[in-house]
C-alpha cells in the first residue's frame, strides 16, 4: 500500500539541522500520522505521498516548507502579571496561551526585565531548514473515527 490520502502511515525518522545536529528521532517505529489531515508539516507530507512501504528518504524542507520564516510580530513584550504568580520565567520557559482569534500558542520566554516579559510565539524551528532520513514503516487505511478526528490512533497515534 502506498502513501496517500486517508491513510495511516507508521513512520521511523530523525530530524537535523543544517549542521547534521540530531534535532528529534523517532522512537523504534513509535510514529504515527493521518495522511493529509495536516498531522505534519507540509513539505514532508507531499515528499512522502506516493511512497509504498519499506521506502525509505532523505528530505531537506527550507523554511517555507516546513515551520515558516520567523515571524518578527510574533515576538512581544507583555505585563509579568498576566503569568501565574509562582510561574518560573526563565528564558526558554514555555507556556500555553491563546490569541485574541482562539489560536492555540506556545509562548517561549525570551527575557524577563522588571515587570515586562518578553515572549516569542514563533516555532522554535521557525525560519530553519530541516532534514529527515525516514523510512515508511507501515501503511494502512485511516478507520471512520480516526478520518472523523482528523488524526491516527493507537501505537505511535493519539490515545482517547
């Protein structure tokens, strides 16, 4: 079976970056996605369609392909107060936070001055190239509840 549309694809795979640092490894076949219900970036999606399994790839993604260019306006200063009083903000804490719009966030401490933090919502792989060697474990037709939750389930999908 092939890589499409509908599919459950089982994925083992690492990630480097432009220096051949290992970034994220998946875990012994561990890795499973719903194809083309975006579960993962873009480039890699397209770059795996139409492969069957056992294949095996090595995909370099730029930027645009995969987190984005780092969004400058996506980096803000915002009152200590707006954070749990017991909350440690170091730099590179993260948290969870939602836009004026309802977008889910990751906010990542960049500074602390006084009563001001600053915070990047951008991914931390934003504006870089990415690299994965990966190999199609498996493939299989998505079952009606996970076409209807828009993501894989059970070993290396998501558990209810």
């Amino acid at each position: 079976m092939e890589v499409g549309a509908n599919k459950v694809v089982q994925l083992d795979y690492e990630l480097k970056d432009d220096e051949g640092n290992i970034i994220d490894r998946s875990d012994d076949g561990s890795f499973a996605y719903l194809h083309g219900a975006g579960n993962i970036i873009p480039g890699l999606e397209e770059a795996l369609a139409g492969k069957p399994e056992g294949a095996e790839a090595t995909v370099s993604l730029k930027p645009e392909e995969a987190y984005g260019e780092r969004d400058p306006s996506r980096v803000a200063q915002i009152s200590r107060d707006l954070f749990p009083s017991d909350a440690d903000l170091a730099p590179g804490q993260q948290f969870q936070a939602q836009s004026p719009e309802g977008e889910d966030l990751v906010l990542t401490v960049v500074e602390t001055q006084g009563d001001t933090v600053t915070v990047d919502a951008n991914h931390f792989l934003a504006g870089k190239s990415l690299h994965f060697d990966v190999k199609v474990l498996a493939v299989r037709d998505a079952t009606e509840e996970e076409l209807s939750h828009g993501h894989a389930h059970g070993p290396g999908g998501h558990h209810h």
